[in-house]
C-alpha cells in the first residue's frame, strides 16, 4: 500500500523526465535558492559574478552562474578547493587563506554581483569591497551573527546588499526544467530510508559532498 498525499497543484511542480528524483530533490532548496537568487541579483550574461564558499549551495551556485553566461569567479578557502571550481565552471578561483578577495576582484574591475553562500557572517563585511559600480552583495548563507560594513563602502560605487530566500513552486520549476536542459547537477550521497539516522550524522559533520539524499 502506498499512502497517498494531496497537495494544492499551486504548490508543485513538474520534475521533467530528465532528472532522477534523487537529483531532483537536492535541486528543491539549494538549486531553487542559488538559481532564484542569481538570476535576480542584476547581474547580466558576460559580467563578473563570484560565489563565494564551494558547498551545498556554492557548488550549484558556481553551475547556474556559469550556464546563465556569467564570467565566474569561485572564492573558497584552500587549494584543494580549486580543481573542483573550475570543473564546475568558474574560470578563476580566489583562495581566501592567501588571497585577498576584494583586491583580486577588483582586478577585473569589480563583480557585478557576488553571491554569498557560506554561513560565515564576518566574511561578507570584506566582500563589499569586491562590487563593482552597482554591484549586489546576494547574501544566502544563514547566519544569526551580525558583520560590519561601512557606509563608505556603499556609497561611492551605490553598491547594495541583499539576501534572498528561495522561492515559489513555479520557480521551482523553473530551476528544475533549467538544470534539466543545461546538465546542472547536484553532487549527492544516497541513503536507504533505514539508514536516515546515519545520513543526518554525516549531513551534521560536515563530511558529505555536498547533499544527503534518502531513497526508498
């Protein structure tokens, strides 16, 4: 017997057939959140766009960013994040253990937008630095800690911060029919349903890369 679950159809939507649910699923929160929010960050096909942190949201960020045509710029901390990023589509990574961010940015004239999905609060302050004229701090990584920005950094280029949530069941969606089309995958670990208490455990110690996934 399979129980059965009604929902208001204004509150789903289509997987198309080129997605695994196991795919899909991942693509519910962290795809909806990274592709919602770039795509209203202001940012437009060639400008410079950096993800910041390379993780359950920055590895989809990285993806989207590089299929909306974006010029990307990773930013993690450590060497060994490199490889990856560039795999996924950024044309440059920024290590944060030995690079100072905002200058390297600056380098290429300032981001148009940066979207900041690692939930450390005292590193988005610096990333303001970054923007270019215009450009948009997107902030998604969740974090109760306050940072500090000053108003100078804001003023004299009108740059603007600004988080994001995730979305409606109609950009939903859209990030599932995009991923679909544009080969956008979440890298995922499956776990039978009996094994969802050793799941969570590898999901809390941060030793999953970079989504849990149970399955029947």
């Amino acid at each position: 017997y399979a129980p059965h679950v009604i929902a208001p159809v204004e509150a789903l939507a289509h997987i198309p057939d080129a997605l695994r649910p196991e795919e899909a699923a991942p693509l519910m929160c962290a795809g909806i959140t990274t592709f919602n929010a770039l795509r209203h960050s202001g940012a437009g096909p060639g400008n410079l766009v950096a993800i910041q942190g390379i993780g359950g949201l920055g590895h989809l960020g990285v993806q989207f960013a590089a299929k909306f045509g974006y010029d990307v710029v990773a930013i993690g901390r450590g060497e060994d994040k490199q490889a990856l990023a560039l795999k996924l589509g950024a044309r440059r990574y920024i290590d944060t253990a030995r690079q100072d961010v905002a200058a390297e940015l600056m380098k290429d004239g300032g981001a148009a937008a940066i979207l900041a999905t690692a939930p450390d609060a005292k590193s988005f302050g610096p990333l303001v630095d970054g923007l270019g004229v215009k450009g948009r701090l997107v902030i998604v990584g969740a974090s109760a800690e306050p940072f500090a920005v000053s108003s100078f950094q804001l003023i004299g280029a009108q740059r603007t911060i600004t988080g994001w949530p995730s979305g409606t069941s109609k950009d939903s969606k859209d990030t599932l029919k995009f991923a679909a089309n544009t080969g956008v995958r979440a890298m995922i670990e499956t776990f039978p349903i009996e094994q969802a208490e050793q799941a969570y455990e590898r999901m809390m110690t941060g030793k999953v890369r970079f989504r849990a996934v149970l399955t029947r």
